[in-house]
C-alpha cells in the first residue's frame, strides 16, 4: 500500500534549513518574550507624527527595526506549522506569532493616518530639513494616495486589532481541508491501494487508466461533499469579510480595495476576463485535441489533466529537475544563475509531502532570512515546473532584497506572478531545444499547454467566479453552497463547452484555497501574459542558445525585479518593456497557446 510518509521519515536534506531563522524553539520563545515588551514604545510617538523631521524619521527607524522582528518570528512560526498541520504545538506557535503581529499593526496604525495631515509640499520641505527621509518617498507617495480610503484614528486602530478575527475562514478552511479532511483509499490497476491526499489528487487524474482517473474523481469530490455545508459557509464569511471591510474604507466595490492595493486599476482586470472570453475557442480546440487523442467519444472531467499522448509522462527525480532549472535560467545571466543554484544547495526547499504538511507550494521569507519554499514533489514533469516557479519567486526577492531598504523591498503579487512565470517558461524552451528525446519534448510541450490552460484560462474563470460571488454580497443576495454551484457550473459549462459538465465539478470551487485571498487570482492570469511577453524579449526568435540572448532585455528584466515595491506594479513592468494597461500581453500569451496546439497536433 502506497502511504503518505510522516515528517521523521523523509531526510533532512530534502527539509528547509529553519535553523537558519532561530536554531531551536526556545530561542524562538524567547526572542518573542523580548520582542512583546518592546511593542509598547511606539505609544511615545502617537500624535507626534508629524511634529518634526526628526521624530518621524525617529518612528520609521523604530517601525523597520521592530517590524523585521516580528517577521522573523511569524515566518518561522507559518514554516513549522505548514510542516504539520497537526502538531498542535506549532499550531499554537503559529496563534502566538499572528497576535503578535496583530498588536504591532495596531500599535503602528496611527502612522499613516497622521501623515495624512501632510500635503505633498509638507512632504517635500520635510525631506528637505532631514536628507535621509528622502529613502521614504514612494512609501510617504502610497500613503497619502490612500488618504480618501484611511478612517479615523479610532476606526483603523479597531481594523488593525480585528485582522487576527477577520483572518478566520481562511484559517478554518485551510485547518478543514489541510488537517481534518482525510480522503479515501482506492485501488490502483496493479491491485496497489493508494490514498488520495490534496497534493497527489492533481498526479492521479494524469493516470493512464481511465476506470482508475474516474475512481480517484469521484472519491475526492465526494469527500468534499461530506464538508459542503462547512465550507460554503466559510466562503460565504470570507467574501462578506472582504465586502465589509472595502466598505469600512469607504471602497464602493472589494474589488477595487484589493486593486487599488496595489495601484492597479480596475479596467485591468476586466480587460483580461473579455479578451480570454474572445478567445475560448482556443481552450475548446485543446480540449477536443485532447479527447480526439484520448480516443473517447466525450471528454470527463477526470480526462481534463491527462496527457495529450493519453500516457503518464516520465519520471523526474529531483535531482534531474534542478540540473534542468539551473541551465534554463541561464539567459537571465550568470549572477541570476549562480545565486539560485546556491540556494538549491543551501536548503532553500522542502521537498516531498508528508503527513498533515499544507499542500501545495509557495515561497516565503523575509527581508533578513534565506527564501524557503514550499513543495510536495512528486517526482513529475508538474512538480520540476512548480520548483522552478517558485524558484522565481525566491530570486524576486532575492533581487529586490539586496537592491532596496526594508521599506521598499516588498513587492506585490502582480509582479510577483511575472518572475515565477518567467522561470516556467525558461524551462520549456529551454527543454525543447536542448534535450534529444522526442517523448520528452512532447511531454514538456504537454505540461505548458497544460499550465496555459490553467494559468491564464482557468484562473481567469476563478476571477469571473470571485467577482460575481462579491457582486452578489454587494447586493445582498444570498450566498448558499447551491448558489455556489450554481455560478461556478456555469462558468465551467462556458469554458469547457466540448466536455461533459458533471454534478461533481460544480463543487469544485469547495477545493481552491486562494478563493479566501481576496482578488488574488487573476494575477497569475496577467502573469503569464507578462512573463511571455518578457521572455519573447529576451530570446527574440525563441533560440536561448548563448548568443541569441538579447542582454539589454534580460538586464531590464533584472531591473524590475530588483525594484522590487519601490515603484508601483504597472510601472515595474514597464521597466521590462511591457504595458499592461493594454491587452496586447494576453493576446500575445494567446497567440503563443496557439502556436504550441499547433506543434502538438503535428507532434503526436
């Protein structure tokens, strides 16, 4: 019987370097004891704010120094946790670390509120009496272009003090789905009993056995049935969360507070839905390719992740995955390179699944520690695409990290999705030029066809599908598991039009995490129109053999990257070359979706 692994099974070199955060727990207990008593020393400056250069300049110092601490500790504490998220103990660590950061967030919340008093003029004679205030422009930018959205001192505070309660469907929702929910076992076409978990779901439905795919489907989303109640209500929560607190800040829509976040106008987000709306047809022809190669007379929703060559792709050690990522990155340049085959070695990742760990991937970090990210490889083509995506993330901070102050180096998820992006790409051409074996080219080709799908259609579907489930909170329409079903089936029917719409795949809104992020989604959609577009730049003709590279366009590349929060997102692109206020990105991304459906028809 194939079994999930317990943690003290899988070996510490595949397990990211937490030692390099705080060596044990006690000093992570410790550090926190210090750190709580120290919060309180920001009450020395409320009301002083803006009183002279000097005392605020004074503030922004104590805030940077104070605030790198508290992400040391919250950092750490998320890490253990995701570990296993059944261990009770990190689980409490974890509680500790948010309430921490909670209290400082309202200790501080009277900063940007009192700066608000300023004008821009203030701002200027301010810099001008203290030089070093002059680090701070964007910061002091972005925050008195939030003047309209900021309440009073008294509303923000309350605002900063309920994150830790308004963080609560997310946090049920991912204890529910990631520590509760165990899924059945099924028995594989060799007589093998395997058992479906969050992160190998995704790996069964690409089995080439078709009874086994429709086994393991319905298995898993009859497991999200036994939930659906709980569920729906933790979605509901979350999304009249997001409409109360936009308009708490006086936001007529969520969607515009979580864009104007960012600075991301509106007209962005809904240039991508109805240009990838323009364009269905081309996900329709991968899928009648797809069921056309499959050799079945209707395509299920247990066929949508299998292979265009109607086999499992190969197996892909590790080992093999990073050997390919760290030559495939090598237009970017030698420094780019070499930073993040360093960090392969350095335990920047923790690698395979185990029991209770949080499914999926991601990177994290913070300003003063090594990136870490997150994985649960399954030795897969999938799984050496994912590294290398999060990989990008780790770079982007890397980057941005070393070339900016504290304040500056954040960047936003809009851009974010542009560097792993990037990396994703890299690879597959970078696959399909240089290794001599057609399978693998072919599955290689699969696999991006596959993350396009997901990427920029599926994701775009998820946005139409967090956008009208807002809307309908905005106007006070209910919002029930049936209602749910409803919207999301619909949505699903309009984009898999040659495929069979099944009860199940209704529900699969019950299994997307980023649903509780708040507008998050259609940025990867926008990230991979950016990444081709960036890509296309740097390797003109598509050869990324050394001297086709065009360096100036890498270089800029490494330009905003390394700008990291200190201009706003539309703008950091525009260091790249790309405009995405237009929709000439997503119809490029498209257009290169069509040229490799084209490839793979003549291919298979």
């Amino acid at each position: 019987m194939s079994t999930v692994p317990e943690r003290s099974e899988i070996a510490e070199e595949h397990k990211w370097a937490l030692g390099s955060i705080f060596e044990s727990d006690d000093a992570w207990a410790e550090q926190f004891e210090h750190l709580s008593g120290r919060i309180e020393a920001f009450d020395a400056y409320e009301g002083r704010v803006t009183e002279s250069p000097e005392t605020l300049l004074e503030l922004l110092e104590l805030r940077e120094e104070l605030m790198r601490e508290v992400a040391q500790l919250s950092v750490y504490a998320n890490l253990r946790s995701s570990e296993d998220t059944r261990n009770q103990e990190y689980q409490a660590l974890s509680g500790k670390a948010e309430a921490l950061s909670s209290e400082a967030s309202s200790a501080t919340s009277y900063i940007e509120p009192e700066l608000q008093a300023l004008t821009d003029d203030d701002i200027e004679a301010f810099i001008d009496e203290e030089p070093a205030l002059a680090a701070y422009e964007h910061f002091f930018d972005d925050v008195l272009r939030g003047k309209p959205h900021t309440r009073s001192k008294e509303v923000e505070e309350l605002l900063a003090e309920l994150g830790e309660v308004t963080s609560s469907p997310s946090e049920i929702y991912s204890m529910l789905s990631n520590a509760d929910m165990e899924f059945p076992t099924v028995e594989a076409p060799d007589g093998e009993e395997i058992e479906i978990s969050q992160a190998n779901f995704t790996t069964l439905q690409k089995h080439k056995t078709r009874a086994f795919r429709q086994r393991v489907y319905e298995a898993y989303y009859d497991e999200w049935e036994t939930v659906r109640n709980t569920v729906g209500t933790s979605l509901k929560k979350q999304v009249r969360k997001d409409v109360k607190v936009a308009r708490a800040r006086n936001y007529e829509t969520a969607r515009q507070a979580a864009l104007d976040g960012p600075n991301v106008p509106v007209e962005v987000y809904d240039t991508l839905v109805e240009t990838v709306h323009d364009n269905l047809d081309s996900l329709h022809r991968h899928a009648e390719l797809k069921r056309d190669a499959l050799g079945v007379d209707d395509l299920r929703m247990w066929d949508l992740y299998t292979s265009i060559t109607g086999e499992e792709g190969p197996d892909v050690e590790y080992t093999q995955a990073k050997e390919w990522i760290i030559e495939a990155v090598a237009p970017l340049g030698e420094a780019y390179r070499d930073r993040l085959a360093e960090g392969l070695d350095s335990r920047w990742v923790d690698v395979y699944e185990n029991r209770g760990k949080r499914s999926g991937a991601f990177s994290s970090g913070t300003y003063d520690t090594q990136p870490f990210i997150l994985l649960n490889y399954q030795d897969d083509i999938s799984s050496m695409f994912t590294l290398a995506h999060e990989l990008g993330h780790s770079m982007h901070s890397e980057l941005a990290q070393a070339a900016q102050p504290w304040h500056d180096a954040s960047y936003e998820i809009f851009v974010a999705e542009v560097a792993s992006t990037v990396n994703e790409t890299l690879l597959t051409q970078h696959l399909l030029e240089t290794v001599d074996d057609d399978e693998l080219r072919l599955y290689v080709l699969d696999e991006y066809l596959e993350r396009f799908r997901s990427t920029l259609y599926r994701q775009t579907m998820f946005a139409e599908f967090e956008h009208q489930i807002h809307e309908r909170a905005e106007n006070d329409a209910p919002l029930t598991p049936d209602v749910f079903d409803e919207l999301y089936g619909g949505l699903k029917t309009d984009y898999y039009e040659p495929a069979v719409i099944d009860d199940r795949i209704h529900r699969e809104w019950q299994r997307i995490p980023h649903f509780y992020y708040n507008f998050y989604v259609y940025q990867y959609a926008t990230g991979i129109s950016a990444a081709v577009a960036i890509v296309d730049r740097i390797l003109g003709d598509g050869d990324s053999s050394d001297n086709a590279v065009n360096d100036a366009a890498a270089a800029d590349y490494r330009e905003m990257l390394a700008a990291g929060g200190s201009v706003y997102p539309i703008e950091a692109l525009e260091l790249a070359g790309i405009d995405m206020t237009s929709a000439d990105p997503i119809e490029s991304a498209l257009g290169v979706y069509d040229t490799y459906l084209d490839r793979i028809d003549e291919l298979r």
